[in-house]
C-alpha cells in the first residue's frame, strides 16, 4: 500500500450530511483495507457521526458547509478531521451536567483515548476550525477491492 493516502469530501450544514458523511467515511476506509463490518469501523462511524454532528448544529448556520478528510500515514496512523468555518471552538462540559444532548466532544475524546489515539481542535487560516482524530491503523496490510474498482 502507498505510504499516505487521503480523501477528503465537502457537504453542505446540513443535518442529512451526517449520514453522507459516514457514509463516505467507511467506504473510503473499506478501500483502503478496514472492513465495514468490524468494531473499528463502527468506532470511527460513532466518532464521524459526532464530529459531523457537531459541525452542522454547533455553527448556527455561519458554517454553510463542512469538509471531511482522511489521511492514513504508512500503514500505522488513521487521521480524520471535521472543517467547518466557525471560529468558536468547542467547550467542554462538567461531566454534572444533565442534559439531552452536548455530549458529542465527551464521546469523541472518551472512544479515542480508548483506541489509543489523541483528539486535536486547530485554527484553519480562514478563521474556522479543524477537530481531528488520530488512531492507530487496525487494517489488515492488504487493501480490500471494492465493487467496480481494480488495483492498479
């Protein structure tokens, strides 16, 4: 396999985009060699789901739409960051808090440490922000062939 591979997808802020972002998400990484049917693949659909989550409905509408990109460095480490272009950074809640919803950042935090990776929010240049993920990678060495796609 190549030494780095990235894919990336821009989608409208809106709530059906989450799905699309998954979507895309576990697709490309069932490309690149991580079946779509393992606990891996179902811990970074948790972690997408909430990162994309978090970029259409924490934006208030000044975010018109939210970028996705995957990297995955030399076999050993899987990168997924959410874009969107509103400046306020997520804030963290008292675990005390009682509440229905908020707790996106605690669950992406909570399922990346487990895996052994390490959650990062970072400025972007136009004044948004980046919240990424870093794990190590899980797949088997050899990617998986898809439906309609040849190896070259």
């Amino acid at each position: 396999m190549a030494d780095h591979l990235e894919a990336s997808v821009t989608l409208p802020s809106d709530p059906a985009s989450v799905a699309a972002a998954r979507s895309y998400v576990v697709g490309t990484l069932a490309e690149w060699g991580l079946p779509s049917d393992t606990e891996a693949a179902d811990t970074v659909r948790l972690i997408v789901s909430e990162l994309a989550t978090n970029a259409v409905q924490h934006t208030f509408g000044q975010s018109p739409t939210f970028t996705v990109a995957i990297a995955l460095e030399r076999d050993e480490r899987l990168r997924i960051g959410v874009t969107d272009s509103h400046p306020r950074f997520p804030k963290r809640l008292p675990a005390a808090v009682q509440q229905d919803n908020g707790r996106g950042m605690v669950i992406i935090r909570w399922l990346t440490a487990e895996c052994g990776g390490r959650l990062r929010v970072r400025p972007t240049r136009e004044g948004g922000k980046t919240v990424s993920i870093e794990l190590p990678w899980t797949a088997p060495v050899e990617p998986v062939a898809t439906a309609g796609q040849q190896e070259t």
